[in-house]
C-alpha cells in the first residue's frame, strides 16, 4: 500500500451488495460477515514519501461477535432499527505475533535516517464497532480499539529520533485528511442528531409498540454517536539507551555517555476523536 497525497473520497455504496445486484443491506452482507476468517501468516507493506514500513500478523483470526464481544449465534451479532434505518455489527480481529518495522526512504530531499525501527508484541486483538445506513450499506460511524498485552520496548536515542520525524512526515497528509473530515461532519452531525430525535420519539409510551420500543433502546445502547478510535496497552515498559556509538563529537558535554531511562505505563489509553467538538 502507499500513502496518498490527498485524501482519497469517501467510500460509496458497499462492493457486496452491489455485486449481489443489490443496492440495500441484506442477504449477501450477512452471508459475508457470517465469515470465519483464519490466516497463517500476512505481511503488509506501506510506502510514503519519508519512510517504509510492514506489519507481519501470525495466526489471524477475524469473526464476527456480539456486543459484549463474546462468539455467539450470528444473529446476535448485528443489531438491525428498521424505523431507524440503520444497522450495528460488531467484528474482531486477533492474532498470536504482530511485528512492526519501519525505515526511512532513501530521499535526497531529507537527511537519511540509517536506525529502523522495530518492534515485536504478543497477543492482540482489534474490536470493531460499524454501523451503516440500511438503504445503501454506507458507514455513517465506526469505533475501533486496539488491545494489545504487556509490552517490551528498547529504544536508542537515534531511534527516538527517527520516530519522530516518521510521524512529523504524515502530519501533512493527517491535516489533508482532518480538513476532509471536518468538511464531511455537517453530514454526519445532522445524522446523529436525527437518530437522537428519533429515539425520544421511540422512548415515548404513546405512539411505539413494546417491541419497537425494545429495540430502540438495545440499539441505543451499542450505539456510537460518532466514530472514534482507541488504544489500549495493559503494561508498557519503555527503555531508552544512549546510542553511543553513533553520538556526534562534542555531544557528551550534554550528558553523561551510556545513559538510560526506563518508563512504565500501566493501562495507557489514547482516545481520538475526528469529528469531536470541544465543548
């Protein structure tokens, strides 16, 4: 894959149910998501201007769960609002070994970073939350969570600042892809607010038969009002190292040669939300 240097335009009606001739979500999406997906071994390469990088996922697993992301009967996967016209599904991923490098791309534009980057987890899973507008299977929110296990991480001084500039190179096409959004959230805002309306309207004893009124509260429930996504370590341990062998000639008057510093976090959590509002 390569990193785009405009945003590519919001994804239209499902490839699924348009190659089933169809144009709403229905059987061939059920069918579809019913899947049990099992690979072995994946590698995914992605390509940018400043850098390169690939993920090698071992044992991946991806099936579909239900809300309180428990294997179950497929119809208790998804959570379908005929009189609000959209449907939740909920899907997992996890996998035994997840490898991550990455290193800069020989540029003549940029200083060249010769310090890949590595790193190697345990077990982890991803849980995604969708939900899609029936009449044309067209995402309208979506909510993912990246859990992953205790973590080991040693990283030189060079490689922090590799890190750094990795991330400083997509902060260009993340503003590109923010101004999009925010162009979009109109859409999305009017679309929640008259999903908000019409759940009062459904809570309401007048007007709404018990059944009805069941599922506009299961719904509410497992809503999300706006798409968002998360990460969750259990345990980070950090271990920072002076490079000493690469140190430039005069840099020891900064500090002491062959220092360290190690950091733990337990519980970390970063939370983004691309269509929040302050306030």
């Amino acid at each position: 894959m390569r990193t785009c240097e405009e945003p590519r335009p919001p994804n239209g009606q499902s490839p699924i149910a348009l190659a089933a001739g169809q144009s709403e979500y229905g059987f061939a999406e059920k069918v579809v998501e019913g899947m049990f997906i099992v690979v072995n071994s994946i590698t995914i390469k992605i390509h940018s201007k400043a850098f390169h990088a690939s993920f090698e996922l071992w044992q991946l697993q991806g099936y579909s769960v239900n809300p309180n992301w428990q294997q179950s009967d497929l119809r208790l996967t998804r959570i379908t609002d005929p009189q609000r016209g959209e449907v939740l599904t909920f899907k997992e991923l996890t996998w035994q070994t997840l490898r991550i490098e990455a290193d800069a791309t020989d540029n003549g534009d940029q200083d060249p970073i010769t310090t890949p980057l590595r790193l190697i987890t345990n077990q982890g899973r991803i849980q995604i939350s969708l939900k899609r507008r029936t009449k044309d299977c067209n995402v309208v929110a979506s909510k993912l969570m990246f859990l992953l296990d205790d973590l080991l991480w040693v990283l030189t001084d060079s490689q922090l600042k590799a890190m750094m500039k990795y991330a400083e190179s997509l902060s260009e096409a993340m503003e590109k892809s923010a101004q999009q959004r925010k162009s979009l959230a109109p859409e999305s805002v009017q679309v929640s607010e008259l999903g908000c309306c019409a759940q009062q309207a459904w809570a309401q004893p007048f007007g709404a038969s018990p059944s009805a009124s069941s599922i506009g509260q299961y719904f509410d429930k497992h809503d999300m009002k706006e798409s968002s996504y998360h990460l969750l370590i259990s345990r980070l341990d950090l271990h920072i190292c002076d490079d000493s062998h690469a140190r430039e000639a005069g840099a020891l008057k900064h500090g002491m040669l062959g220092g360290a510093i190690q950091l733990t976090f337990r519980r970390m959590a970063f939370d983004y939300y691309p269509f929040h509002r302050a306030g």
